[in-house]
C-alpha cells in the first residue's frame, strides 16, 4: 500500500517538474524574443512582394518596346512600436490558385500576411495603412488592415468611393479610422515617414518619403512612374488622370530627390526591385 502511494507521489512531483519545464521553457522563448525585438534597430524600412503583372504593353506608358512585367511591391515602416503598411498589393486570395484574377497576367507567388507573419506582424499590429492610389493592383489585401488607421488624400478618397466604382477590395476602408489629408503629411511626427502629395495619375496619388539613419533618404513613388525609360523619356501612361498634374507632381519629387540625394524606388520596376533586400532583411 505503502509502495503504491509513494508511486502515486513520485509521479505526481514529475508532473509538476516536467510542467514547470514547460513553463520555463516558454519564459525563456518569450524573453528571447523580445531580447531579439529590442536589438532591432529602429527605424527600419521591409520590402515585401507583392505580386507580378505579366505581359505589360509598354507603349501604354508611351514607350516603343516590347511587352514587360511588372513588380508589385509593398512596404513597412517601422518607427519604435509605430507601424505603417505601405500598399497593399494584388491580394493574397490570388495566390496558389485560390481565386483566378480577372486579368490572366495578374501574378501571387506569397501571401502579404505570411511575409509580415515571418517578422512578427499580424494585421492588428499595423499602426497606419497608406496607399498610394486606389487602383487595384495596390488595394487587393488593404480590408484585411482595415483596423489601422487609414492615412489617404481627401481628392483620393471621394474618388474611390465614387458611385460605379468596384469597391470590393477596399470597401471594408469606409468604416475604418481615417485622417483625411490635403497634402504632405508626417506620419510619425519625427520625419522618419512622410507622405508626399503627387497628384495626377489620380486625383490624390501621394508617394512615401522614408528617411533612415543608415541609408539615407528613400523616395516611394507610387505610380508616379512606372518604368525607369518613362522617367527618362518623360512620357505619360495613357490613363493618367490629369497629365499636367503629373507633369508637375514629378518635377517637385524631383527636386526632392535632388536635395535629399535620395534613392527613388519605381515600384513597378521589376528589375530595380529585384536588386532590393526583401523582408525579412531590412533597411535601417
């Protein structure tokens, strides 16, 4: 009887030690994390892929070439336990063969939400969403962060949410927190994100200015351009909303860029894009 009850003891305590070995372990995978969380340095830019459009017609952008893909990129800032997600790609239902695109060159390799997963970020961690327009190559995931708060023109939003348009990969944005802007805004408040109003390929198309201790100023255009030769060239797509506002919009980002000696990054841009790091390295 004796004997049974010491077993009964003996494998009672080794219950308690291999569940306070459990617990142990998971402290120490926590203090681990966020021994590694607070070595990252601050502020840091992610570069994230977004998507591919294949097969683009470069004469649209009034270039006299061959058809080229197109990269779809998106970004994060991240600014102490401030977040912004910049664009948000084609959409994550597109990738593996989900849902088929209404536009066959429309490309989804990886998800959105499993590049920001694998440093850590889960949509309800996104501090600001911003998107440079909302055309659908940018908009595909941006009701999956409708929690954050929404940082977008005035111009830009009336326009989206317009009678006839297709609202349906942004329609959660309408009851989300929103600052409406009426030009340049600093997200932070510390200059690190700025978001630039470069009207005209829409009625409010902004560009994201992020300035880095380490590398320097980089300049996020958007649409603003589309290829590197239409930047040189000075040729227009032959959808722009207003050409002379681009035209403008342009010349003041070049300025910009002149007197910040700043990188600009096309991001529709395949090959430029594919010399970029990608989360989850990062600029810093």
């Amino acid at each position: 009887m004796q004997e049974r009850q010491y077993s009964r003891d003996m494998i009672r305590r080794l219950r308690m030690c291999a569940g306070a070995a459990a617990l142990g372990f998971v402290a120490l995978a926590a203090a681990h994390d966020e021994a590694r969380a607070q070595t990252l340095p601050t502020p840091r830019l992610y570069v994230f892929d977004c998507g591919t459009l294949a097969g683009r017609n470069l004469r649209t952008y009034g270039l006299p070439a061959e058809p080229r893909d197109m990269s779809v990129a998106c970004a994060l800032v991240v600014d102490g336990e401030r977040r912004l997600l910049w664009e948000t790609g084609l959409g994550d239902r597109f990738a593996e063969g989900k849902e088929t695109p209404r536009d066959p060159g429309w490309r989804v390799g990886r998800t959105l939400r499993s590049q920001l997963a694998e440093i850590g970020v889960e949509p309800p961690a996104i501090t600001y969403l911003a998107i440079s327009h909302m055309h659908a190559d940018h908009t595909g995931n941006a009701n999956d962060y409708a929690g954050a708060t929404w940082l977008v023109q005035e111009a830009e939003r009336e326009a989206a949410f317009r009678q006839g348009q297709d609202t349906s990969s942004y329609r959660a944005l309408a009851d989300s927190r929103t600052i409406v802007l009426h030009g340049d805004h600093d997200v932070f408040g510390d200059g690190v994100a700025t978001l630039v109003s470069t009207p005209g390929h829409t009625p409010g198309h902004q560009s994201l200015l992020v300035k880095l201790p380490h590398t320097g100023a980089i300049l996020l255009s958007g649409d603003l351009y589309h290829y590197p030769a239409e930047r040189a060239a000075k040729t227009f797509p032959s959808f722009e909303f207003d050409r002379a506002k681009t035209a403008a919009s342009r010349a003041a980002i070049e300025a910009l860029v002149d007197r910040l000696h700043a990188q600009l990054w096309i991001e529709h841009d395949i090959l430029g894009y594919s010399r970029l790091k990608k989360a989850p390295a990062y600029y810093d």
